[in-house]
C-alpha cells in the first residue's frame, strides 16, 4: 500500500494482495498474508485509513460474500421450475414407460403411502445470522435484491427463538408436501379418476428434534419438552383450519372441530409450568386430563369428517384441496412435525443402574456377556407402571424422566404416531436393550422408535458387533417386528474430526452396506431399516457443497441402496437440516419447494451407480481411507494441534445458539485451556478451522493416502461416481484453505517474530509494546507445539497438491479477510500489553488478563476492567461539603477507557464481523 490514502480500499488491498500472493509464489520465504496485515496495521498508524474506514471494508465484503453465498444456494436447491418438476415425478410413478400402461393402482398406492424420506429439523447451534438476514439471504436466493445494511453478527438466541425459526421453516416444508400431494393425486386422478383421492400419500414426511433433545443439556425441562409439543400440536390443528377454511361449507365441520382442539390445546399449553413445582404440576395435570377429550389425542376424529367433506364439494378442486389435507393430517398426525427426542447413553446406563443395580459397567467388555444376560433376564420379568405427572416431577434419572415424557405425549398428546428415541454414543447393544426396559416399563414399547446413534470411529467400526449384541436378544427382535422397522443414526461431525470426514463417509457405507447380511441372518428380512444420516451443512461435517442430489448421493450411496434393495429390505432414509444454517433451504416458499422436489426425486430415484469402480478396487479403496483415518487420528492426538484450537480459536466465534458452545473455566481464570481437541464441541471445532483457514478434518490424511498410488488415485477420480463425490468434498474444502493463512495464525503465537519487528520499528513505544507481546506468548508456550503440528499439515497438503496438482486455492477476497482480521487481532494484542498494573481482583491479575486477551476472551476481560478501572468521574467533584476539602484518592479513569479499553472494544467487533464475513464465504458455521 503506497503512502497515499486509497480511493477504493477494497480494490487497493485486493491488488496489493494478488502482487503479494503473486511474489510469494516464487519466494518460498515470502507471507503474503503477514504482509498485506502489517501494510493495513501501517495506514492505520499513520492515519491513511481509519478504523471506521476498515469497518467500512468489512460490511462490503461481508455484503459481497452474503450475495455470492445466496446465488450458491439457489444453485444449491437447483430451483426453477419445481412445480413441473413434482408433476414429472408423479407422472412417472403413474406410468415409468410413457409408451406403456400405468401401472396398477395397488402398485401406485404402495409406492406414495410408505413413507420413503424425512427432513429433521435440528437444533444444533448453527444459528450464525441474524433472523433478518437470514431470512433476506433466502430471499436474495430466491431472487430478490439484498437489502443493505445488514447485520452479519449473530444476536443471542433462546430455545423459544430456535423453535420459532424452525417451526417456520417447517410450515414452509409444509405447504411445498402440499403441493407433492397434489401433484401425485392429479396424476393419479387422470388414469383412476376421483377413485384415486381415497389415496393418503405420505412418501415425504417431516421431523423435529427442536426443543426434545436433551443430549449433553440441562436447561431443557421436562416441561419445556411438553410445553413445545403442544405448541407443535396447536400449530398443526391451527394450519388445518386455515387451509381448509376458505374451502367453505363442505369444509367447515372439519374445521370447527379443528378450532375446538386448538383453542384446548393452547390452554393446555398455557397452563405448562415454567418453573415445576408441586402447585404448577398438578394446575397442568388437570387441565392436560379436563381439556383431553376437546384437544382430541389422535387424528382419528378428524380424519373420519373428511368423506363427508369430500362428498359435499362443489367442485374437483375443492376435493383435491380436501384430500391434500387430509393426507398432510394423516402422515403427521397432531403434529406439524414428527418427534425425536434425544439423550446419551450414560443417561440409560446410570437409569438402569438406579432401577436393577445393575453394577457392571457397559463399556467392560469383559463382564458384557453378563450384563447382556442380566437386561435379558430382566425384560422378561418387566411389568408397566402407571404414570402420572406427578412422576415427573419428582424422578431424578435423566433418562427415566424422558421415557416418562414420551408417555405423557403419547397419552395425552398424540399417540397416533411413534416417537423415535435418539440414543447419542451407542457402543454397545446394552444401550439398546435397556431402552427397551424402560420403555416397556412405562407401557411405551410400541410407541417409542430405540435407535442407537453410531458417531465416533469406534461406534462406526463396532456398530455391526452393537447391532449384534442386540439383535441375540429374542426381546429385541421381537421388538423390531412389532414396529416393522430397525431406526438407525449416523453421526458425521464426530466421526468427522476424529478420523477425517472422507474416511468418517466410508465405514458409514461399509456398515450400511453389511447390515443386510445382518438382518438376513436374524430372520428379519423385510424389516424396513430407517438410516438418518445427522450431518451438518458444512463439508466437514458431511453436507455435500455441489448440490442437494449430490448431498443426498453423498450420505446414501446408490451401492448400500442397492445392496438393502436387494436384501428386501425396504429403506428409509432421513437426512439433518441443522439449526439456522439448515432451515436456509426452506427459507422461502420457493426455495422449501425446490428441496421437496430434490428429495422427491432422490427418495423415487432407482439406486444407480452400483457397478461403480471404487468396488471393484476394494483393496485399494480399504488402504486409502484408512490412511485417511490413521493420518487424521495422529493429528487429533497431536497437543500442537489442541493448542491451535484452543489457541484463541474460540474467540473468534459468537454464540450461535441457546446451547453453550463452549466450556467455561469457574471464577476469574478464564476459558479452559484446551489440550485435547474432545474438550470442543464438534460444531465450534469445525467452525475454528474454518476460521484459521486450513478444513483440516476434510483436508488432512488426503496427501498420505493420494501419494501411496497417484495413477489410481487419478484414475478413480475420473471414472468413479462415488469416489468423485467424495473428492469433490476435498475441492471445496482445498478453496476454503490455504497454508499461508494457517501459517501467519501459527506466527502469531510465536514470540520470535514479535522481537523480529520489534527491532525494526522506529515507531515511539512500538518496540516495547512488540516486546511486551512476545514475552506474554512466551509466558502461554504454545509456539513450539503449533509449529510442528504445522509441519505435519503442510507436509501432507504438499503431497496431495503434487498428487492433484488442480486443486483450487483459496480466492482473494477470502484471503483478504483473513489477513485484515489477523491486522485487527495484532492491534488488539498490542493494546492488551498495555493495561495498567493492579492489585489482584477477583482471583485476577494483570498478567492472567493480558493472557486472555491474547486469547480473545474480550468482553468478560473488558467487563472485569471496567469494575477494576471505573469510567465514571468522581460524584462528589465541585460540591461544596462545608469543610475544606483535601485531595481525592478515587481517580476516573476516562483516559484508560478511551486510550485502551474503548478501542479494544471496537476492533473486537471488528475481529467478530471479519469471523461473519468468512462464513459467509465458506458457506456455513461449524
């Protein structure tokens, strides 16, 4: 950057950039990204560009990475004309050869009545927007103009604000099942006339987890569970009132009853407690019990108006509208949504303990056979208890308190339709079996789905040997015929970072595809296996970044489709939409009914690709992802690689839900210092690497494993399908990172070259406050670990850059981001070394604070400062207390807040709105 003041300070940088980059690229001493960040911190000094100025630069990128990422998510969904799309599909079904004759009606029905695909709306903390601009992200996606001025930043969300959004978006999700339904009966009705609206297609169904799934929480209550299925429940009856309304006279005893059971429920729902207590419980108990018969417990009573309703329409349209309903009506029940609930298996451990003394622990494979005897024994034993509500509210088991929920929603609710019972690091069939007890002991085995959730590498490794353990049980076989169905979960954001995403995508295949053989051998052929693959919208956590066919492609490979096919075994697939960054795909009417119409066209899609080559090449395709693994699994265990995570990582994120995205240290000590990277969730993790520049978890192990057998590796890139799409992972991942990015990160934990710049500027007090910073990064001592964990990362991307040598890079405007947020942090780090001294306050010290801050902990420090270094002036200076008046020890320190704490304030912002901009352009959060 020359010395004047630049005209286009985006341009300026953007070019200064590319002559840098351009330079670096033979100069293998040189850091573009060092450089640009010093040239910023310079003008900033001398005054050319202001901080304002910056802040200016950072909303237009923010802007410009915004409107790129909702033409990415247009293009994602593949919208256009999605109305003709749901009728080519439906036409299809009706007659697959348009020379031929359809097919018969018995064949028709059976292929829209079985439910063959459910969206879930998730909860996970992915809300990393404002409402406003999310919801104007999916507009500009839908083609309308971005607004200006929005903000980037994510404000606090609440679980109620997290229900609110994904209720939206499932209402959205709604209307486009709507608009299948129509569709399949109008084919239908060409061929078998008005015979065909008997029909209640539900091959598209949708679910929620949003306000149930108490894994790894705790401010999630028994009551709030119920309290948002009622809203649930109230939301539905309300939409079929609305809907069927406007219809008139032949609708309106369906509708009347509708607003009957509405205006119960929402008493009922009124009358949950927000706080439990014994007063408050039983107050809802007996509005639950009273208003029971009006707020109706299943669908029944309204689905039997509908004949009669049809009957008296007036015209083919109004009896169309009527049976879309009633089959929306039908394939959700009371509910705009299905149910999952969620919780861990130590919470059924620890229940089960309480409840049997069953002592052993699950995860002793050496006492597992007895253990397997003991659950056994007792599920044959097992009698049901009643239940009141009273129960609830005196149990203490995790656990039991949610199987008692389950009941009470089954009773008093809906029990029209079965609640699935997510069980999160299942690894062992013990889980399984007694959440088949408690289930049982509670009079809800039929209603209740167990499905256990394989997540980490060993799960995903021994998930056949849990199945197994299981599946000896007669208990849990005859189970499994009793619901017709096995309900299995596949977690990839676990999976993901502990043994690379590729490798995480091939044992879930591989397990997938040895399941038929597993079932075969129990007797259970022609059990329907429902596998709901829970990953994120990034790549690595499993979301596919080319299109929504290839997403869906990704997680349910066409060999482990065909391979249960074959088997007889029907199949269910279920895919995550997680929290605000899922709910974008149905933002709008438009983009809801493009995704309806890509899932439609997978779920109907025959397998395909099953001769693909990767199969052929077993051996080799077996030794690649376990490189892969092996790779990724020594990282993870690399204390370089904990310390870069934890480094200042988690400062650089706002919160982006109601669920604690990080641990916390008690008292005045500050976050905790992360040596293993298990203390992270896997959503901020994921979410940190994005922000240090370098998708690790996608990324790393690649090189090893492309350099063992480059022609192959080529080879198979080209003509395999499957192994393309899990590549293509890798390009996304490769344009979303760049050494040079991670390095300068890596720099900046090293003291050297603190005291290297300290010694060459002339700038008055720079040279002590350089100094200052390299003696506080000594004091943290994470240099020498981060820099060899470096070496271990840029060893292998060199080797899978000379193995692919067309592997995108990161572009400018990324970069640039980068490098102006690394300029924003130095200055932050330079101004922390200049608090003054203190006398210890609230077990801090000058020096802890200064650590923090170079971890950027900044508002808790900040707001520490400010109690310690009060801004306000002395309230008794100029009045006159009728004595003389001798000199003031009690000081404001106005000067400090405006020197100092002031401006740390807002370059942190600054430091956040960068971290906005970037996952804008990566596409997603965590």
């Amino acid at each position: 950057m020359d010395d004047a003041v630049p005209t286009d300070l985006l341009a300026d940088l953007l070019s200064r950039l590319r002559a840098a980059r351009e330079a670096a690229s033979a100069d293998p001493f040189g850091d573009p990204v060092l450089l640009v960040a010093l040239d910023i911190s310079r003008a900033l000094d001398e005054g050319r560009v202001t901080t304002d100025a910056l802040a200016g630069l950072i909303a237009r990128m923010a802007r410009d990475a915004a409107q790129d990422r909702a033409a990415r998510l247009a293009a994602y969904a593949c919208m256009g004309d999605d109305a003709a799309a749901l009728a080519r599909i439906a036409a299809r079904l009706v007659r697959p050869d348009p020379e031929d004759s359809p097919v018969p009606y018995a064949a028709f029905r059976e292929a829209v009545e079985r439910t063959r695909f459910a969206a879930v709306f998730t909860a996970h903390p992915t809300f990393s927007m404002p409402l406003a601009t999310g919801t104007a992200l999916a507009e500009a996606a839908s083609g309308v103009a971005l607004p200006e001025g929005l903000s980037n930043r994510p404000a606090p969300v609440t679980l109620e604000e997290e229900f609110a959004q994904a209720g939206a978006a499932i209402a959205r999700g709604r209307d486009a099942l709507d608009a299948l339904s129509a569709a399949l009966f109008e084919a239908a009705c060409v061929v078998w006339g008005e015979r065909a609206l008997q029909l209640r297609p539900r091959p598209v169904i949708l679910t929620t987890w949003v306000g149930y799934d108490t894994d790894g929480r705790t401010d999630i209550g028994w009551n709030d569970t119920l309290r948002l299925r009622l809203r649930m429940k109230r939301l539905q009856l309300a939409r079929l009132a609305d809907r069927l309304e406007p219809l008139g006279a032949c609708a309106a005893p369906v509708v009347a009853r509708a607003r009957e059971a509405e205006a119960a429920v929402a008493a009922q729902e009124a009358a949950a407690p927000v706080k439990p207590d014994a007063e408050s419980t039983r107050a809802f108990a007996l509005t639950m019990i009273d208003r029971r018969e009006a707020a109706l417990t299943a669908p029944e009573p309204l689905l039997a108006l509908f004949p009669a309703a049809i009957e008296a329409a007036p015209d083919a349209a109004t009896r169309l509208a009527l049976a879309v309903q009633r089959a929306g009506l039908a394939a959700h029940g009371l509910a705009l949504a299905h149910t999952h609930v969620r919780l861990n298996s130590t919470q059924v451990h620890n229940a089960l303990r309480q409840r049997l003394g069953i002592a052993a622990a699950p995860e002793d494979r050496a006492a597992r056979r007895g253990l397997l005897t003991q659950i056994n024994a007792a599920l044959a034993e097992v009698k049901t208890v009643p239940l009141d509500f009273g129960a609830l509210l005196s149990e203490q088991a995790s656990a039991v308190r949610l199987v008692m929920t389950c009941a009470q929603v089954i009773k008093h609710v809906d029990g029209s339709q079965p609640i699935r019972f997510l069980i999160a690091e299942t690894e062992t069939g013990y889980t399984l079996l007694a959440a088949l007890w408690l289930a049982r002991r509670f009079g809800i085995a039929d209603r209740v789905e167990i499905s256990p959730l394989f997540e980490t590498a060993d799960a995903l490794e021994r998930g056949e040997r849990v199945l197994e353990e299981a599946l000896r049980s007669p208990h849990f076989r005859d189970y499994l015929r009793l619901h017709g169905r096995l309900c299995l979960q596949f977690g990839y954001s676990d999976s993901g970072r502990y043994v690379g995403q590729l490798a995480a995508s091939y044992l879930a295949e591989r397990l997938k595809i040895r399941l038929a053989e597993q079932m075969r051998r129990h007797g259970l052929e022609g059990i329907e296996l429902v596998l709901f693959d829970t990953h994120g919208e990034s790549i690595g956590r499993g979301g596919h970044p080319d299109s929504l066919a290839d997403r869906f492609a990704y997680l349910s490979p066409p060999a482990a489709r065909a391979a249960l096919a074959a088997a007889n075994l029907p199949l269910r697939e279920e895919t995550a939409f997680q929290g605000g960054d899922g709910y974008l795909l149905f933002g709008t009417e438009r983009l809801a009914l493009a995704t309806v119409a890509r899932i439609a066209e997978h779920a109907f899609a025959a397998p395909g690709e099953a001769d693909d080559p990767i199969y052929a090449e077993a051996d080799w395709g077996t030794d690649f992802f376990a490189t892969i693994r092996r790779e990724m699994a020594t990282l993870v265990e690399d204390p370089g690689y904990a310390a870069l995570l934890g480094a200042f990582g988690p400062g650089l994120l706002d919160r982006t839900g109601s669920r604690p995205a990080a641990r916390q240290a008690d008292g005045g000590g500050g976050p905790v210092r992360i040596t293993h990277p298990s203390q992270l969730r896997a959503i901020p993790n994921n979410a940190i690497l994005h922000q240090m520049g370098f998708l690790a978890n996608t990324l790393h192990g690649l090189g090893a494993a492309a350099a063992a057998n480059p022609e192959a590796f080529a080879d198979l890139a080209v003509r395999s399908p499957r192994f393309a799409r899990a590549m293509a992972m890798a390009q996304r991942a490769a344009a979303c990172s760049d050494l040079g990015v991670l390095r300068a990160a890596v720099d900046m934990l090293d003291p050297s070259p603190w005291l290297d710049r300290a010694g060459f500027t002339k700038r008055p007090g720079r040279r002590e406050a350089l100094t200052a910073v390299s003696s506080a990064l000594e004091r943290l001592g994470l240099a020498s670990a981060t820099r060899r964990m470096f070496r271990r990362l840029q060893a292998d991307h060199q080797a899978l850059r000379a193995a692919w040598p067309d592997l995108p890079v990161m572009q400018d405007r990324l970069v640039l981001a980068h490098a102006v947020r690394l300029c924003l942090a130095q200055r932050l780090w330079l101004l922390a070394v200049s608090l003054p001294e203190f006398s210890p306050r609230h077990g801090a010290t000058r020096d802890s604070l200064v650590a923090r801050l170079l971890q950027l902990d900044v508002p808790p420090v900040l707001d520490l400062l400010g109690e310690i270094f009060p801004a306000a002036p002395d309230p008794s200076s100029g009045l006159d207390f009728g004595e003389p008046a001798g000199p003031r020890d009690g000081t404001s320190y106005a000067a400090e807040h405006a020197a100092i704490f002031g401006p740390m304030a807002v370059i942190f912002g600054l430091v956040r709105e960068c971290s906005a901009v970037i996952s804008h352009e990566v596409g997603a959060f965590g």
